[in-house]
C-alpha cells in the first residue's frame, strides 16, 4: 500500500510502498506539484525503479519552472539506492 498526501508545513508526505503498482497514484499527485516542495520519506518502507522515474519526470519538469524537490528522512537503504542510482546528484537529499 502506498499513500501520498500533503501533511505540515506543506510538506509532501509518503507512506507505505512506492512500487509500479502505486506509481499512477504517485504521478497524478505529483503532476499536481508546481513550486520546489520538500518530500518527506520518513514512513516510506520501499521504492522501486518505477517510483524513482516519477520522481525523476517530477523534478526534470519542475526544473523547467527553476523548481525542485527536496527529499528529507531518507532511511539508509533508500540512501543507497539513490547514491547507486546517481539520483543523489540530481535531488536535494536528506539522511534520517
């Protein structure tokens, strides 16, 4: 199960698992997005290459705009998929 939702402060909040399953709840919120926006993983168990190119066609389109998204409370296992990935080059990035 994955959900995505705005929470405090206007932060985006994810929970549960972003997989190829979910990806179409993901993007049509994501597409929703127009500013820079903080994503907050605190609760997210698990992303799969699916969710990670959401996130990636999120970000190319907002840095059209001079936008971004920011990605905070990342556990270490998502940490290394993104530094793997070379998306820790591409996103703001915060550690738990």
């Amino acid at each position: 199960m994955f959900d995505i939702q705005y929470g405090d402060k206007g932060m985006i909040v994810c929970t549960g698992r972003l997989d190829a399953a979910q990806c179409q709840k993901g993007q049509v919120f994501l597409d929703e997005v127009m500013e820079s926006s903080t994503l907050d993983f605190d609760s997210l168990e698990y992303i799969s290459s699916a969710g990670l190119g959401i996130l990636l066609k999120t970000q190319k389109r907002l840095a059209q705009r001079g936008a971004a998204l920011k990605i905070v409370n990342v556990n270490k296992h998502m940490h290394d998929v993104f530094r793997y990935s070379g998306f820790h080059a591409i996103f703001d990035i915060e550690a738990k």
